[in-house]
C-alpha cells in the first residue's frame, strides 16, 4: 500500500546518471579534451540522456500515483481502530510541536482522542523530585549521586522504582490521580503539560538523545526511563516508540531494549499508519532505516494485497 521506496531509490539514480552525463558533456566540450571521437560520443550521451530523462519522468509519474493511492487509502486502513480510546504522548527530553502534532492527527484520524501530552524535564531535577516528594521514601532522590557524582546502586534502585510508579500513575488515572504522587511533583518532573490525567489505553514514547549530559546525568535518566516504561507496561497500557526519518541518533535500538514496538518514519504516511496498529497491539520495529524489520505491520501488508 504505502511501499514507494524501490521507486524514489530508481528515480535518485536515474537523477544520478543524468548528473554524471552534465558532467561528461562538460569535460567533451573541454578544448582540451577535443578528439575525433567528440562527435560520436556526444550523441550518445545526448541518447543516453534523453532516455535518463524519460525514465525519471515514467518514475516520477508512477511516484506521485503511489503517493496519491496511500493518502487515499491510509485513512480506509485505519479507520475506527482506535474509537473510544484515550492515548498519551510523553516526550523524554525536548518535546517536539510537529512529532505532536504527527501523532495527534494520525491518532484522531483512527477515531482514538490525544487526551495527555507531557514532557519530561532532562537532567531530572533531583533535588526538586526530592522536595516535592517530602514524607515518602522518595524524599531521598536527591541522595542518589555520591559524593564523586556517581549513581550509587540503590540510588539506581530508587529512581527505577519512582520512574516505574510515575508511569503506572501517568496511564492508570482514577479517582484520586490528582492526590497522587505525580501530581505532587509534576512542577519539577515535567517541563510541559497538556491535557489532563486520566486512564489511558496507549502511550507514545519519543526519547531525546541523551548524549549531551554528564555520564551520571545520563544514568539517572536511564535508571528513571526504564522504570517508566516498565510502569505503563505494568498498567496494561500499550507503548510505542517513535521517531522522524531525521531523527539522529536513532532510538529505534533503545526502544527495542525495552521491548517497545517503534516507528522509525512518524512523518510519513506509512509511519502514522504503522503508529496506529502498533498502539492497536501489532509488536515490531517499523519504517525505513536499517533497524527495521518491516515498512509496516504485517496486517497492513495483508490489507494491501487484499488477503
């Protein structure tokens, strides 16, 4: 259905060819170059060319087609798969206006409803968490670091357990999630809120790349993640990861160290369709780059060619 990309790999070296035969043409027309064969040799390449160039046009053609079907089919394929259901997006690092508006409308295009979008604030504020955190056994996040800023085994132990109970807290919602401890310390976990807390079916995950912070800065937040994300899991509530073609470094391996289903192409049609069946329970690492194992879940690919 959405798999054009045998046709933009020709068309780019049809595209390829044509410049090597400017480039030829340039160095023939060189008067130092100039032979007897000049003549023949130019009108081959002159040959050569025209047909490169029709060629590009008959792919460009057959390009715009597919992409014209896949907008036309994307929304029959995903029609109604997520009716009625309430899912999250949580950005781990530095939130993203286009990854949420990509998931916001690949999400309300399958009848399901973006209901809490959050971010988590990288470095994690320690000390803050720990105040905010007063009378509980959490109160000794600030404590986590020795005195050579090291991560120390039991303080990896905490961070793991607070990021687990955030991420039960942040999906199961109830009664009392305003009186729970992620409301309490919401003000220094997360940098940007948007929605409301509520019980939520399904979690999209986009991690930031954390390799400008200091090694213990990086650990706390890995210790933290890990947790969280075994917390939605616990909560039944089904995690994707994403990210843009662009993305670099990929995250794609990060996620599947933590057994998350992945979209590697959020910014493309078939990426926002891979979404929507990974958060309907298809598991997998989808999209375009090496770390994929397929364009798309195998239920669209069966769509596709009507089984």
């Amino acid at each position: 259905m959405f798999d054009y990309r045998y046709h933009a790999l020709s068309l780019a070296a049809v595209l390829l060819a044509l410049a090597v035969g400017v480039v030829i043409g340039v160095a023939i027309g060189d008067s130092n170059l100039v032979s007897s064969a000049k003549s023949g040799i130019v009108h081959d390449l002159s040959a050569e060319v025209s047909d490169a160039q029709r060629r590009a046009g008959r792919l460009q053609a057959q390009l715009s087609t597919q992409e014209a079907f896949s907008n036309d089919l994307y929304p029959i394929a995903t029609h109604g798969l997520l009716t009625g259901r309430s899912v999250g997006l949580v950005f781990l690092g530095g939130s993203s206006n286009r990854v949420n508006d990509l998931v916001r409308s690949a999400v309300t295009q399958a009848g399901g409803d973006l209901t809490t979008v959050v971010a988590v604030r990288e470095p994690l504020d320690l000390a803050g968490l720990a105040h905010s955190a007063t009378a509980t056994r959490y109160e000794a996040l600030g404590e986590v670091l020795n005195s050579a800023h090291s991560l120390t085994s039991k303080g990896k132990e905490l961070l793991t357990q607070f990021g687990a109970l955030v991420g039960r807290q942040l999906v199961a919602g109830g009664a009392l999630v305003t009186q729970e401890l992620l409301s309490r310390v919401r003000g220094h976990l997360l940098s940007a809120f948007d929605g409301q807390l509520g019980a939520l079916q399904g979690l999209v995950v986009m991690r930031a790349d954390p390799a400008g912070m200091p090694a213990e800065q990086s650990q706390v937040s890995e210790a933290f993640e890990s947790g969280m994300i075994d917390g939605v899991a616990a909560a039944g509530a089904a995690a994707v990861g994403v990210e843009l073609t662009s993305t670099q470094p990929s995250q794609v391996p990060w996620y599947q160290g933590h057994d998350m289903p992945s979209v590697d192409d959020l910014d493309a049609i078939a990426g926002q369709a891979a979404l929507i069946y990974a958060l309907n329970g298809s598991h997998g690492a989808f999209g375009t780059k090496p770390t994929a194992d397929s364009l798309l879940p195998k239920v669209v690919s069966d769509i596709r060619v009507g089984r």
